[in-house]
C-alpha cells in the first residue's frame, strides 16, 4: 500500500521539486504551471466523463443538420413546382391557341356551308324560312312544339327504315 506522502506522479513528474529549480519564485512558477496543467486534464477528463452532456451536443448537432437538410429539400421540392406550373402554362397556352386555330376552322368551313346551301336553295323557299324563323322569334312555344313533333317523326320513320316496328 502506498503512503499518502509518497510523490503522486501527475503527467509524468512528481510534487517533489524539480531539479534545476532556483530558489522560491521558480519553484512557485513551476507549482503554478503544474497545477494549470492539472486543472487542463481534470477538465479533458470531466468532459470525457459527462456521456449525457456529450450526447445532447451530438443531438444538437445532429438535429441542426436534418434542419439544414430539411430546409434544402422543401427548397428543391419548390424549385421543382415552379417548374412544373410552368410547363403546366406553357402546355395551356399551346392547347388554348390550338382550340382557337380549331374553332376559326369550323366556323369557316360552317360559313362556307351555310353560302353553299343559301345559293342552292331557291329564293321563295329562303323567303319562306326566314318568315318562319321570325315567326318563331315572335312566338317561341309553338315552333318547340312543331320542332318536337320534327323530331319525334324522324325517329319513329328512321325505326321502320331499320326493320323495327
């Protein structure tokens, strides 16, 4: 067992004074420096020893980094909607214009339709259809009433032109 005064080795020297010291201001120098190297390792030690306060760092740091992560993700997700709203306009665009080309197209070949009808049809029968359509503005409920009939009779005629009866 060891004495309590037997010199304790701390860092490789002991508490005896070290050779070479010159008298009580060296040796209170060499003490002083000594025990700032002491508080040094008892503090590296403390620090190696506190788990729960090394964990908790390591959990900050962790948790600053999935932050970050985080943060460029919901980044690049945004980039990527801006993008696809977009191509979403420009696809919009392309399909609104290509409605209007298409819509210009029936209403010409309608119109060229319609000259083509009015210049084969004779012009009493053109007066006749016309004073029907303004009779029909003028009063409306008879001409559904006659249209409905239209209808209905073109329907029982094309059943029989089928073979139903």
């Amino acid at each position: 067992m060891k004495d309590t005064n037997d010199p304790v080795e701390i860092g490789g020297a002991s508490d005896k004074p070290a050779a070479g010291a010159e008298g009580p201001e060296e040796l209170r120098r060499q003490i002083e420096e000594t025990r700032s190297q002491l508080g040094d390792t008892v503090e590296e030690l403390a620090a190696k020893a506190d788990v729960k306060g090394r964990a908790k760092a390591r959990g900050a740091e962790l948790k600053d980094k999935a932050s970050e992560a985080g943060h460029t993700v919901q980044g690049k997700a945004a980039q990527a909607g801006h993008v696809v709203q977009e191509k979403a306009t420009e696809a919009g665009h392309v399909v609104q214009e290509k409605a209007t080309e298409a819509g210009h197209v029936v209403q010409e070949k309608a119109t060229r339709a319609g000259h083509a009808v009015q210049e084969r049809v004779p012009q009493p029968v053109r007066d006749a259809a016309t004073a029907v359509v303004q009779a029909g503005l003028r009063n409306p409920k008879p001409v559904l009433i006659a249209g409905a009939g239209v209808v209905v009779a073109a329907g029982l005629l094309r059943r029989r032109h089928n073979g139903h009866r």
